[in-house]
C-alpha cells in the first residue's frame, strides 16, 4: 500500500509494526522522509496534518479513549477542559495532566491507538459530568452502534451508580447533540416532550412540548439570510396553526440551560 494511504488508515500517523503489516516497507519510509512528507521520531511516522492528541499517545504507548477518542469515532461531544483522556496497561507511565483510565473489555483497532468503541463510552460514562456523557453515549446509540443494554451490563454494582444514571436518558430520534440535551433537561424538570415532531406545511420540528409548544434549536454560528427567512416562515406558520414557537441557540442549550427552562415553563405555564 502507498505509504499516504496507509497513514490514512491509520489517522496519520503510525508506528512501524502497522505500517509493515499494511504493506509499506522500510525503502518506501526512507523516500517519503526524505521528501520531506513524513515527520519521523523513533519508529513513528506522522503526516504534518497528523492530530497531536494521536502522535502523543503512540509516542507514550497509550490508547486515547473517553472524550479524547470522540474525534476517531465521529461523536457528538461538548468542550472539555483540554486534558487527554487515555489508558495505558501501567497507570504510573501516563504522561503530564493526561487523565488514566483502567481496564479495558475489548481489543482496540488494530491501526490507530484508540480504545474500543465500548471502552471509549464506559469510560465517559464514569468519568465525564452528565451532560458530556449523555451526548457522546446517544450518539453512538442512534447510529446503531451500540446499546443501551449492553452498556448498563457492564456497569455493575454501586461503583457504577451514576454511570447507569446517565444510560435512563438516553434516547433515539435527536439530529443533534443541541436536541438531546433540550429534550433531556425540560423531561428533567417534568415537561412531556415529542421530538423531530412532523406539523403540515411546517415540516419537522425539533421539540414539541405539551402538544402545542414548539422549541427550535440551532447550532449554526453564522446563518445565512435565505434559512433565516426560511425559518422565521417556519415559526410564522406553526404560530398561524395555533402553536408558539421559541428558538434557542448552541450557547443557550450547553451553557445556559437553566435559563431556557426557566423561559419555556414560564410560558408553559400561561396556558395551563
């Protein structure tokens, strides 16, 4: 295998071993260094794109897991304070701040130094406050990749308590990590919610709340003028049908949650 295609499946970079069993051998090492494509340091080779997060841990032997394995699974995932998340066999040789992790269940993949899927989600699970936990958990389960089950039998006993508090709200049907964390915090504070709810000449809505509230999320930093026009018709439509409608933004979801619950009760609470 060429040697770009083989750092590709490994995530860009990789130690020898793996690039020998993807069929790179050690003359074709020797050019790409020497065309200066790879960066190489004691048995590693790294593309100059390659993640720091990855290059770190195959320097120190370790599997990224917990929140720092998100990217590798195309997870749904909040801010974190920065720290490496990762499990070494001995807990000592963990570098810097890098938060450990014990015990694995499964083999990681065999070309990039990533925990499995499984470990990666038990260890969030354990390890992340609720609402980083629940976001990365759904979203492996919405795909189908992992169940609710099979996770709840591996979190045995009291130790495991608030773990397994976490998989009671995990649920299908979200788009989005705004939308599982919405949905989640107005069930918390006791309000029936239906999501991704169809409404004639309106289409889908993210939430509806009661039966007649109707709460909009949008993560977009920056929206264009032709969806903002589409949405407010959106909003004008399902209001004209005898709904309300609220929208609320990426930082009013992560950030000010008790805010919007606040708001959405309020109003809740006129028509009851």
């Amino acid at each position: 295998m060429d040697i770009l295609k083989a750092l590709e499946v490994c995530g860009g970079a990789a130690r020898r071993p793996a690039l020998a069993r993807l069929g790179v051998d050690d003359a074709a090492l020797r050019r790409a260094v020497r065309r200066g494509l790879l960066q190489p340091g004691r048995g590693l080779y790294a593309l100059p794109t390659a993640p720091p997060d990855l290059v770190a841990a195959l320097r120190n032997r370790e599997l990224l897991t917990c929140s720092s394995a998100t990217t590798f699974y195309n997870l749904w995932s909040l801010p974190s304070d920065g720290r490496r998340h990762v499990y070494h066999r001995r807990q000592e040789a963990v570098c810097g701040d890098s938060a450990h992790h014990a015990g694995l269940l499964l083999p990681p993949p065999q070309f990039q130094p990533v925990a499995a899927l499984a470990d990666v989600l038990i260890h969030a699970l354990r390890c992340l406050p609720f609402a980083e936990s629940l976001v990365i958990v759904e979203c492996a389960v919405a795909r189908g990749d992992m169940t609710v089950d099979f996770l709840r039998r591996r979190l045995p006993g009291n130790r495991n308590g608030t773990a397994r508090a976490v998989l009671d709200w995990v649920d299908t049907g979200a788009d989005s990590l705004l939308e599982t964390l919405a949905r989640t915090y107005f069930r918390q504070a006791g309000i029936h919610v239906q999501p991704q709810v169809y409404l004639e000449r309106v289409g889908y809505v993210d939430l509806l709340l009661d039966g007649w509230l109707v709460v909009e999320l949008d993560g977009r930093h920056h929206a264009d003028w032709k969806q903002v026009q589409k949405d407010h018709r959106r909003n004008n439509e399902s209001v004209l049908q005898g709904y309300t409608a609220l929208r609320y933004y990426y930082g009013d979801v992560v950030y000010r949650p008790q805010e919007m619950v606040a708001q959405v009760i309020a109003v809740l609470n006129r028509r009851r």
